[in-house]
C-alpha cells in the first residue's frame, strides 16, 4: 500500500522536460510504467481470486459458486463495470497461468493491456497445452510484437492458433453465430449507434438489401444521401412503420421551465442522456400538452403530437406525468409501499431517478428494481431503498459477504461494502433543473 503510494506521489511531483526530446522520452517512459503497472495488476487480480475462493471454500461454498463476485469486487477496485471487471479477470488469468512470456512482454513495454487482451482473446479456443505453446511462439524474443499494430498482432495469434489446433478455431468460427445480439449505444448530438453482430454471410446480404434501395430511390430522384437512405429503410423496415414511429415509451424528463416557457435546462431521456431542451420540445409538440393546471400527478390524457416525413405527418400520443423534487436536494420526493414487489409507479419513479445501474462505476441498462436493504432483512419497499440494477449486479450484492444500504446525502446514494470490507458509493445522476 505504502509502496503504490509513493509511486502515486513520485509521478505527481515529475516535471515535463526541458526539451522536445526530453519530453518524448518521458511519454515512452510513461508508457512502459503502465504496462508494467498493467502486468502488475493482472498477478494481484488472480491472487485476490485465489484467496477469495480458500475464503469461500472454508466458508462451506459449493465448488460451482466459488469464485463468483470476484471479479465484481476487481471492478470496484479498478473503478470499472462489473462487465469490464470480468474480462479485466479473465485476461488477468489467462497471462498469469497460462501465458507467461505475453505477461513478460506486458511487462517490459512490448505489449499494453489492450494488445495483450487481442492475444489472449484469439487464443481462447485453445487447451491450455497449446495455448502456452502459442505463447512460447510469439515470446518477446523472437522480435513479433516490435512495431506491430493491432491488426498484425492479432493476425499472428490468430496464425499461431490455427497451425496449432485448427479444429478449435474452425469449431469457435462455428459457434461464434451464437454471440449474435444487437445493441445500442448513445452517440452526440441526440443520435444512437444501432449496431448488430451477425454472421458474415447475414450481415452481407443486409447490407447489400439496404444499398440496393438506396440506389433505386435516389435513381428515381430522392434527394436523401446514400446514407440517410439506408439509414431510413433499416428503421422502417425493423419497426414496420412508416418513418419508423412505433409504439414505444420515451421518458423526457425535464422542467417546467424548459417545457412550457423556453428555459435552456437540458433535459434527460432515461437510456440515453442529456438531451438539449430545444430538441425536447420540438419531441414533445407542448401545444399538444394539457396546462399542467389540468393534469394528475401521474399522467394526462394522451393528446396527438405530430412529425413530418418525406411519406406524411406521424402521429403520436404524449403523456404528461408530474415528477416533484425536494426544494433543498433536488432529489426526487419519496412514496412508500407495503407490498414485497415495486409498484408500476415506483419502477417509473426509480428508472427516472437512476437512469442506469446504480452499482458504482456500472452504467449498464437497468433489469431489475430491487430492495436495497434485502426485503428478509426487513428493508422497506420504497424509492429510497429502491434501486436500479443491472441483472449481474443485482446477484452480485446478494452474494455472501456483500451489503448494501441507502447512504446521507443532498441525492439518493447507495453504498456498497465488499467481502474485503471496502466501501464504495454511487449517487444518482441530478435532475433537470438540480
């Protein structure tokens, strides 16, 4: 601990050189230190894995459960998400274990975390026999990663792989269709990446369908780019609607200022982010929206909204539903429920107050609504021990040894504790308006 500290603080204090030279020594120099400190990291990870499971073994854990919040609590440490943890892990074992000439090379420069990830990824199919034999192959010695950018050294693990056992390779290409899924992503300026991994042979002929059109609509005089066009036709044809307006729920959350009188307050779309107010009100159409005088605290009577495209107006219904926040806090005013399960209104209540997974460091998509302080141990179920969670982390603080609870503050703060009774908190995002 005193160590890395002083490390910490030696760097700190380190001043740029004098001179052009100088300064691109101490960059290489600097680069070098943090695959050093990158190798370090992935022996201490498996050393934490290995007391953990002794601990859980003594403990009377079945083998099969042995292991499991481990690489949770390396996330934590390393201020990532659960999700990077687990590879952060994996990697972590592969270099230690398995592959100690790549640790080696990750060690004295020649390799940073990342390529070193690309490595062990294109070496996964292999046994462990092989795979070590692959690692003796592409050892730092030989010169294979001097220079080489990300794709020649996957190209070489890749090569090394298939002359080593090419019907692990062929049997991962194999299987590789079912990691299939699609996804989503925000991107600036109110946009989203769509993104989809496909077998090639799908993907190909998708992308071939959509050029097509956008060929023959812009030969019969369609204005629209390429790009827009395929753009277009992907949505339309997925939602099957013209224009691609399905019926959807699209929480804008934002103030009354920003809505009904033109204040510049950013509002926010659960999912996604911050949204600039004058985009929101366009969304939204407020002269299709009930005086809030007029309106419930839960919702408006749906009144149409309208948007135009190159096929005619769209319509849609918009909804008005009142949020209140503490004058002093800005955090969201609670509501109590005596029932074990999260009411409707409170799921939409947390959702709108966290807007992803409220484990620290994870912005994951919220799965699940769950009690902060478990429900068997007489935790309430209300907003304020309520949380959004991812569905991996919310097992994760179910595990033994993990707590959770509500923790003082101007927003709602959840405070997680670890096996190894480290603490770490997270608080909700701050409303429009905050």
């Amino acid at each position: 601990m005193g160590s890395t500290r002083a490390l910490a603080v030696a760097l700190g204090a380190l001043r740029p050189a004098a001179n052009a030279a100088g300064l691109i020594d101490q960059l290489r120099d600097l680069e070098d230190l943090k695959s050093a400190i990158a190798g370090v990291q992935a022996q201490i990870s498996v050393a934490v894995d290995v007391l953990e499971r002794q601990t859980q073994a003594k403990a009377g854990t079945p083998a099969a459960e042995q292991g499991k919040g481990v690489s949770a609590q390396i996330a934590l440490a390393r201020r990532e998400s659960p999700a990077r943890g687990s590879r952060l892990l994996g990697l972590a074992r592969a270099l230690v274990t398995e592959m100690p000439h790549t640790l080696a090379a990750l060690h004295n420069g020649q390799l940073n975390e990342w390529r070193a990830t690309l490595i062990v990824k294109e070496t996964a199919c292999l046994s462990a026999a092989d795979r070590s034999a692959v690692d003796e192959e592409l050892c730092p010695d030989t010169g294979t990663f001097e220079g080489q950018g990300d794709k020649a050294i996957i190209a070489a693990a890749r090569t090394a792989s298939y002359r080593r056992d090419p019907r692990a390779v062929v049997n991962r290409a194999a299987h590789a269709a079912n990691e299939r899924f699609v996804s989503i992503r925000p991107a600036p300026d109110t946009m989203a990446y769509l993104s989809a991994l496909l077998p090639v042979k799908n993907a190909v002929a998708a992308y071939a369908a959509l050029t097509r059109h956008a060929d023959t609509a812009r030969a019969t005089g369609d204005t629209r780019s390429r790009g827009q066009l395929m753009a277009d036709a992907l949505v339309e044809r997925v939602t099957g609607t013209p224009g691609g307006v399905s019926r959807v729920e699209l929480q804008v959350i934002m103030t009354d200022r920003s809505l009904f009188q033109g204040d510049s307050e950013p509002a926010r779309i659960p999912g996604y982010g911050i949204v600039p107010s004058a985009w929101a009100r366009d969304l939204i159409h407020p002269g299709a929206i009930p005086s809030p005088s007029r309106s419930d605290n839960r919702s408006a009577t749906p009144h149409g909204s309208e948007e135009h495209s190159d096929q005619g107006p769209l319509t849609f219904e918009v909804w008005l539903r009142r949020l209140y926040t503490a004058p002093t806090t800005a955090d969201l005013v609670a509501m109590d429920s005596k029932a074990r399960l999260f009411t409707p209104a409170q799921r939409r209540f947390i959702s709108a107050r966290d807007a992803t997974c409220r484990t620290p460091y994870c912005d994951a998509p919220i799965r699940h609504y769950d009690h902060i302080i478990p429900w068997h141990k007489d935790g309430p179920t209300s907003v304020a021990n309520g949380a959004g969670l991812c569905e991996a982390c919310n097992h994760t603080k179910e595990r033994p040894g993990w707590t959770a609870g509500p923790h003082p503050g101007s927003r709602h703060t959840l405070r997680v504790t670890t096996p190894t009774g480290h603490t770490y908190q997270a608080t909700a995002p701050p409303l429009p308006g905050a």
